[in-house]
C-alpha cells in the first residue's frame, strides 16, 4: 500500500510505502506529543520518501536527543521524525497519520505509550 502525506500547507510532502494497511498507531504522552497531538505509526526509514526539498524541514531535539522531530517552518504541522529502532539499530521513521488525509483514522487501534516517564 501507498500513502501520500504533507504538512498543511504542501512544502513537505511525502510517500510511505507499506505492505500493510496501517491499523496499528501509537498515542505517546510525552511533552512534545501530548501539545502536538499527533499519532504515531513507526515504519522503517526506507519505507518513507521525501518528495520536496528537504530544506524545507525544521527539525527539533529534545532530551536525549534520540530522534529528530520534523516539522514545516511555514505551517508548523509536524508529519514525521526520524531515529533509530533501540531494538534492531536501525534507522526508522515515525509518521504522523493524522498528515496522511487518505487514512480513515476511525477504526484506527490506539496504542498509548506512556512517554512522559522515559
């Protein structure tokens, strides 16, 4: 399956391809998640593709420093965040399906995560 996502205004666009439909999200209490009220579904980095200039992105780090949260420096809608599995080494992405207009979010099986104790 294919998903195209943006930010809200268009300047980051993206493709995420899966074998899968996405069902599975992750709702995370964090600082950052719980003020941008994102959820969450984690594929390997491979699987998503930038399709505009990747100048575009802001990026932010925050505690440890672990991953880099990606957000439009126009509109401020924060799409994806890139990182490392803790489990496998290796490079993932973090995708905001909330960015993906084609997902219907109900139906969606919610995980929380509770971030705010990491």
């Amino acid at each position: 399956m294919q998903y195209q996502g943006s930010c809200h205004c268009g300047n980051i666009a993206f493709t995420v391809d899966t074998a899968e439909p996405i069902v599975d999200v992750v709702d995370c209490n964090c600082s950052l998640c719980r003020r941008r009220g994102g959820l969450l579904w984690f594929a390997p980095r491979a699987a998503l593709t930038l399709n505009t200039d990747p100048a575009l992105l802001g990026t932010y780090q925050f505690n440890k420093h672990h991953l880099e949260h990606h957000y439009c420096a126009t509109c401020g809608i924060a799409p994806f965040s890139e990182g490392v599995d803790p489990r496998s080494g290796q490079a993932m992405a973090a995708v905001n399906v909330r960015c993906l207009p084609d997902l219907a979010l109900e139906g969606l099986k919610i995980t929380h995560f509770d971030g705010a104790r990491m």
